[in-house]
C-alpha cells in the first residue's frame, strides 16, 4: 500500500515555526502566511522562498487550503522587488 505525505495545516505550521517564527497553534494556513510575511526582512525572505521552494517542488502534496495561502501571501510577499 502507497503512503502519500500530505501538508496539512498543522505540517505547514510547524515547518513555519522551525524556521524561527512565532505562530500560534490552530493557525489558519492563510494567517500562518500573514505573520510570516509581516516585517519580512532578507534574511527571513531566503528562509521563506527555500521552505515555499521544497513545498511546492516536492513529492508531498499540499492540502488546497495550505496551495492556496502561500499562492495568495508568501508567493507576492517573495517575489524579488525590481531595483
């Protein structure tokens, strides 16, 4: 029998938090994105794109409602400003 790893809302907050963030437990992924984009300095920017990187290049599947709170807050929040 096949075992498919799934991020779930919970998955997608603990990875938020083992990069240093502080997000509360039972966070939506959706609010989950808003704290980890708020006051995004640089270096917490690499962090972030390499997590979104692994998320969405990886062989686990993502839950809709965790695709579509990076798609809708971390993707923009990442993409590199034109100078």
């Amino acid at each position: 029998m096949m075992h498919a790893d799934l991020i779930d809302q919970e998955d997608f907050r603990e990875r938020l938090v083992a990069l240093g963030l502080s997000i509360p437990d039972g966070t939506s992924p959706e609010h989950a994105c808003e704290l980890a984009v708020s006051g995004l300095s640089a270096e917490r920017a690499v962090a972030l794109r390499h997590l979104v990187e692994e998320l969405l290049g990886g062989s686990a599947t993502l839950l809709p409602n965790v695709r579509e709170a990076i798609s809708r807050h971390l993707l923009p929040a990442l993409v590199p400003k034109p100078t």
